[in-house]
C-alpha cells in the first residue's frame, strides 16, 4: 500500500518555481501554508487507505487558540477506522470577530478542496467548546457543509436557524458536564425546526469524548449520506454498524444505564428507519418506558435539572451583584457554596452526585466568562479583577496561578498581609514551585521580609532568605 501521495504545483505566486509536497498517509501533518494568505496554515491528517483516485469525506476541526495539530488528533483514530480526511486551521482565535474567522476558513476550503478529491454533500465542521460554537454556526454561512459535530456546546443561537436549514446537528457531551443541561433543553428545539439532530452522552465531565463517539458521529454522518443517495448504500457497513450499536445498548441495559440506553434507542431508530425495520426498536422502548426503575431515574434526573437551574440563577445574580459592588465581604458565602457542594458527591442518587460536578464547572467558567470580559473592557476594573481571581481560589482551589496574581498585585500596592495570606493559602493547596515563587513580578520587597520566608520554609522546608532571629 502506498504511504505518501505526491502532488505537484506550478506557479511563482505559492511556491516561486515547481516543486512536491508530499503528504504522508495515516499520521498529522502540521502548517500546510495557504497560497491566498502569507502567513496562515493548517493541519491535515488523510486516513491510511487514501487514494487520489476516489473523493473522500472530510471533517474540519476547529479550535480557536490556533492549536490544529493538537485538536486534529483527538479525531484521527475515528477518522481512521471511519475513512474521513480532517483538516485544521492554524489561524482561527477567538480574538478575532466571527467574519475574519470565516474569512480564514473559506482559503482554507478553497485550498483543500483544489489540494485533495473531497466528496461533494461530505464536508462537516467540528470542535470542542468554544471550537463547537464556531463550528456550529459554519453551515449558515458556508455553503456545502452538510454537518456539524459539536462536542460539550450547545447551539449557540437558535435565532439563526429556520426550518430551511439544511445541515445535520450531532452534539457529544459528559453527563457532569455544565453544558450538559442546555444540549439536553437544546434537542426538541432542534426537533421543532425539522433539523436532523442526535445527542450522545457518556459518562464524564467536560473532557474530549473517546474515540468510540467520535466514531459514532461519524457513522450518522456516512448513513445519512447513503439514506440520501449521495454515496453508494453499503449493506456490509450497514449491518456492521447497526451490530455494534446494538451490543452497546444490551451493555447499557445490563449495566442498569437506562436514560442511556434509551438515548441510544431513540438514535438507532432516526439513523436506521431509511435502512430496515425499527419495529423491534420501538417495542424495546415501549417496554422501558414502562420500567419502574427507568421511571424512577428519569424523575431523579428531571428534579435534579430543576434544582439545578435555581442554584444557578443564584450564582449569576450574586456574582453580578458582587461585582458591581466590589463585595469582597460574601467570599464567604461562596465558600459556603462550594462546601454545599461537596455534599454532592456522597449523594445516593446518581443524578445529585451529576448536578454537583455540573455545577462546579458552571460557576467556575462564569468566573472565567467575567474574567474575559474585563480584561477586554476598554477601563481596566482592578478592584473587579481581584475580586474574581480571589473567588478563583473558593471554586477552584488548585488554579495556581490565581493566587500568584492575588500576590503580585497585592504587593505591588504595599498590602503585604493580604498578599501573606494568599501566599500560605497556594502553599496549603499543594504549590511547589519555589523558582516561580521567588521571581514572582512586584514581589521584590515582600520576598526579602520575614514573614514571607518563614511560611514558605514552613510549607517548602526551606526559604531562599535566613529568617533573622532576634
């Protein structure tokens, strides 16, 4: 079998004279240059059985830190086993406004579609987070993409679509996951504008998916274009598929997984109605609907997304009134808050023991949303600023680098005992680095008193400085 593909350019405006690219088989190649644009790139991964000779499936991966070599490589076992070529710009951020992202992505379409022999009605976007949104919102502004894989990201504005759409919706999300209600709420909505849409859950936080779901998201993208007529019907890939979906919902029926077995069942019946009867499937999930223990779970998730909501009503209004009024006094009862929410976790009930990573992870990314928004404010709010990185160290107690802010700034306008105080915190919550520590930026003086030297000999064994005794 070949390993590389040879291609061939003329043409003094990309490359000044003749010359190869060679694009290996089965690995990631990375900062493949865009010949419209002098310093944007992407990264491209091409399955190992691919031939110039047949067009190809491909999935765009987006991450909007610029980091396509690292994104692509959550997919490419995936696209490996599911015969997709995946392509990953260099270039897009969330520092940029949405048209210059699209503007990024169109040369980079228009240089792969030229480069490689992608499949007409087969090009899909995908990523993760704030990569999914962008992702998401592609096809309404990009002709010919005939899919989105979003992974932890709900859509991110319903305004946008209509019942003209013409794009299929998969969402990936961990039941601990703080998006997880939304994508949830986000489903019938999709249902009601007639949008083809499935959402597959695994047990988990707000992590990259495994390959398993990658795999199967790409497998509702191959089926939905054999039920369209747009590729060839494969029964083999038919039967094989259906096969491994079906040993998956006796593992999830046996291993007691029923809100997961019957999400399976409702997308097995979707994928495969335009392929075979699904009478069986319908009759399954009419007996499980009768199940009292299925009853039971569902009422339990349900009371759990309700209580859920209310919690974090109050986190968005007592954060906002916090920041407006600089409160540094209610730290306490965000320490209160977290506690609460520790309790969780020795909860009975699956669903509470869910709801209690949930929402750590949401108050946690409205911290950082916050974060954001006054580091790009035109004023620089310090005293807002503070106040964030300090609830950082409540909900999140193993973020360094907030303290270490919390010090610096705190030294650098001579309050010394809120800066001691912060330090023997970082300290009590397991930080090391001793190097950083004593080259921290407005540091200089507080480094050189006592007070500094003795917590950190307590914590660290030993202070760069003698603590002088009287």
């Amino acid at each position: 079998m070949k390993k590389y593909i040879l291609l061939l350019f003329f043409g003094a405006v990309f490359w000044g004279s003749a010359q190869q690219l060679t694009l290996k088989k089965g690995v990631v190649i990375d900062s493949i240059r865009v010949k419209d644009a002098v310093s944007e790139s992407f990264s491209l991964f091409l399955p190992s059985t691919f031939e110039m000779d047949k067009n190809w499936p491909i999935l765009f991966v987006f991450d909007l830190e610029g980091r396509g070599k690292r994104a692509i490589r959550m997919y490419t076992e995936a696209a490996e086993n599911q015969g997709y070529v995946l392509a990953s710009s260099n270039n897009v951020s969330d520092t940029l406004s949405t048209s210059q992202n699209i503007l990024i992505t169109g040369r980079m379409f228009n240089e792969i579609i030229a480069l490689l022999p992608i499949q007409k009605n087969r090009t899909y976007s995908s990523g993760f987070g704030n990569g999914a949104r962008f992702a998401s919102i592609l096809p309404i502004f990009v002709k010919g993409v005939s899919g989105v894989l979003s992974c932890a990201m709900a859509y991110p504005n319903m305004e946008l679509l209509g019942t003209k759409s013409e794009f299929q919706y998969v969402g990936i999300v961990g039941k601990e996951d703080y998006a997880y209600p939304e994508m949830r709420a986000t489903k019938p909505l999709l249902d009601r504008l007639k949008l083809p849409n499935y959402l597959l859950v695994f047990n988990g936080g707000r992590q990259w998916p495994n390959t398993s779901y990658l795999e199967k998201a790409m497998e509702i993208f191959t089926l939905s274009a054999m039920a369209k007529g747009n590729i060839e019907r494969n029964e083999e890939y038919i039967r094989e598929t259906y096969a491994g979906n079906l040993r998956d919902l006796r593992s999830a029926m046996g291993g007691v997984r029923l809100l997961q077995a019957n999400n399976t069942l409702d997308r097995l019946m979707l994928v495969y109605r335009p392929f075979m009867d699904v009478d069986s499937l319908k009759k399954e999930k009419r007996e499980l609907k009768k199940n009292k223990l299925f009853k039971a779970m569902t009422r339990a998730e349900n009371n759990a997304l309700l209580k859920e909501a209310f919690i974090k009503e109050d986190f968005v209004y007592y954060l906002e009134e916090d920041i407006a009024t600089y409160n540094y006094n209610n730290i306490g009862w965000w320490v209160y808050q977290m506690e609460e929410l520790k309790k969780y976790d020795t909860s009975k009930i699956v669903a509470e023991r869910e709801m209690g990573k949930r929402l750590l992870g949401y108050i946690n990314a409205l911290i950082e949303d916050n974060l954001d928004m006054l580091k790009a404010a035109p004023r620089l709010d310090q005293e807002a600023l503070s106040l964030l990185w300090m609830l950082k160290t409540v909900t999140d107690p193993k973020e360094y680098r907030y303290y270490l802010k919390i010090i610096s700034h705190s030294a650098s306008t001579g309050d010394y005992g809120t800066a001691l105080f912060y330090l023997e915190e970082l300290l009590k919550n397991g930080y090391t680095d001793k190097t950083e520590l004593y080259s921290l930026e407005n540091t200089a003086l507080l480094r050189i008193t006592p007070e500094f030297n003795e917590i950190v000999a307590k914590y660290l064994q030993e202070a760069r400085y003698d603590i002088m005794e009287e």
